[in-house]
C-alpha cells in the first residue's frame, strides 16, 4: 500500500503510521508556523531543522498539513519546501478544515487544526514554540484562538514556551484552568511567552523529572479526562528578548492593526511581523531558537510516553 491510498482523507506517511503502530515515539507539528512564521529561506530550514531535532532525540516527525483535499500527516521535506514557498498559504483552523479538503488547495494548520489530525492518526505528541491563546483585549474582541479549544478534544501533550508574547497570558491560564488543562512547566517556574523567558506568570505546576511528567500524563488520561496536556519550557535565555520592551512593542503594533481594522485569523501573524520588522528581525532569531528547542523537548516527551505505555 503507499503512503497515500491509507484512507481517503488522511494520507499518513509510511513511516508515521509505522511508527504510531509499534508505538514508537511520534512527534507532531503544524504547518501554518511554516509559511506564516519565518521568512524564506529561513522558514524551511527552521522546519527541516525541527525534524532533524526531532530524530536526534530518537522521534519520527509528522508534519501536518492540507494538501490536495487531504490532511497530510508526515509531509515529505520536498512539501515543506512547497509551503515554505507558496505566497499567502491559506491559513487553517478548526473551522476551516472541510471548507479547504473540499476545495483540494493547500493549507498551512494552526495548532487547532493540526492536533485534530493528530489525534485522529493516534500520535501522543506535539511540538509548537507557542500555542495560540486569549488575545489581549478579549473582553471586548472575543479573540480566543481555537487551539485553546482543541485543547480540550483531544488526547495530546503539546509542548511548547508558552503561548506566543502578543497574547495575556493570565487570561490564557484562566482559560485553561476551566476547561480542566494540565499546565506543567518542565525544570521552569514561570509560564514563558515565547521568545521571551517569562510572561510574568507563573506554571500552574513545575516537575523536574521526565519520568514523572509522563506519569502524569498517562495518569491524566487514565482517569478519563479526554482532554490535552501542556508542557512548558521557556527559549534559551542567551536567544531570549526582553520581555517590558517586547510587550510594549506588541502593545503598540496590535494598537496600530486595530485602527487599520485589522481583525480574526490575520492579528496574530500581523502583529508579529510587525514586531519582527521593528526589531530588525531579532525576533526571527529567537523564533528559530525556540522552534528548535521546544521540539527537541518534545521529543524526549514522547520518548518517555512510549517508556510509559499507552
Ligand atoms: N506561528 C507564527 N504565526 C502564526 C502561527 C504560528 O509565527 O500565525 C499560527 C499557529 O499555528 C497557531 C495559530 O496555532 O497561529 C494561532 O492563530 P489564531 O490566534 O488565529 O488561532
Ligand atoms: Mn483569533
């Protein structure tokens, strides 16, 4: 059978669904980071470098992404290069899963849409530098991304640095903390946000031990909650950037996008391209720095998940 002829609609590569069925270690991502994220070349060598990070802590990658009215979960590098290149690459959420399978175009997924094929192909893992959240000024824009909701579907550990600096990372917490979202930082007090080391928040909870956090984890899902689980782990403080100026910054900018109506899916992308242009793409840096290391965490969790059995 090939890779593709699977099922109709999720075409998982050989070595994923390979891997998934001997319960060996699988690590997912998602793929609207890719072509929103970063800047040509940097964007494909960053995701090639995550699988590369991936495999060096003994994980298969499984890239996800909408291709040809298909998820596809293992995108082959020669893809990543396609998203990595294609201009204005629909970005795809949760709700936008059927409208673009049905028009066969590609799709970069969000987090949200990513952990509902995860889930779906059975991997355990999930590796992001920060998930998207409660907007600030939610209050009044009601701008709470999706993943928080997906989330709460599924049996997945995302690892991550936070969420991403232009969200509040209080009312991100708040969030989780009601929909029954474990949130434990590994070797780390304070919920990171980012490219920064601190959202000024602290974890809900802290573990320093591997084999305690996947413990956790199974223990979580054991006692029925059908639920996520996150794991936090900050960028390295030397890539880091400061946090005041950073949230100031993003202060000003999504200031800016509002008065130019700027609303929905384009905010987050748009505020930190703005950021990125205003600190002369320091934060492309940094960005590069945490994909790299939240995913080579990620890696030793779904090591010790597959240790700890499903
Ligand atoms: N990385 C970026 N820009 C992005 C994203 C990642 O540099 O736009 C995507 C991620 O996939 C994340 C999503 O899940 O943005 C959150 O967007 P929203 O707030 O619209 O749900
Ligand atoms: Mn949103």
């Amino acid at each position: 059978m090939s890779a593709h002829d699977r099922t109709e609609l999720f075409s998982i590569s050989d070595e994923v669904a390979d891997a998934v069925a001997s319960g060996l270690p699988v690590v997912a991502m998602e793929s609207s980071g890719v072509a929103h994220g970063l800047p040509y070349p940097m964007n494909l060598e960053t995701a090639l470098d995550m699988h590369k990070a991936i495999r060096a802590g003994g994980a298969v990658p499984a890239r996800i992404g909408l291709f040809g009215g298909r998820f596809v979960i293992g995108m082959s590098d020669a893809m990543v290069e396609r998203f990595a290149t294609t201009p204005d690459l629909p970005k795809v959420s949760t709700r936008d899963i059927g409208p673009v399978l049905a028009s066969k175009g590609p799709g970069g997924t969000t987090v949200s849409a990513a952990l509902v094929a995860a889930a779906r192909a059975g991997i355990e893992v999930f590796a992001v530098a920060g998930i998207g959240g409660v907007h600030f000024g939610a209050q009044h824009s009601f701008d709470v991304s999706a993943d928080l909701i997906e989330f709460t579907r599924h049996r997945v550990v995302t690892v991550c640095a936070g969420a991403k600096t232009v969200l509040d990372p209080a009312l991100t917490l708040e969030y989780l903390e009601t929909q029954g979202v474990p949130v434990v930082g590994y070797r780390c007090d304070d919920f990171p946000a980012y490219y920064c080391v601190s959202s000024g928040r602290p974890n809900p909870r802290r573990t320093d031990d591997m084999d305690e956090l996947a413990a956790s984890v199974r223990l979580h899902w054991e006692a029925g909650n059908r639920g996520g689980f996150l794991v936090t782990h900050p960028i390295a403080e030397q890539d880091a950037l400061p946090s005041e100026h950073i949230y100031a910054l993003i202060r000003e900018k999504q200031a800016e996008a509002e008065r130019e109506g700027v609303s929905g899916p384009a905010m987050t992308p748009r505020i930190l391209s703005a950021v990125s242009a205003a600190t002369q793409g320091r934060t492309a840096e940094a960005n590069r720095s945490v994909l790299l290391s939240t995913s080579a965490l990620a890696a030793e969790v779904a090591v010790a998940m597959s240790r700890h059995g499903a």
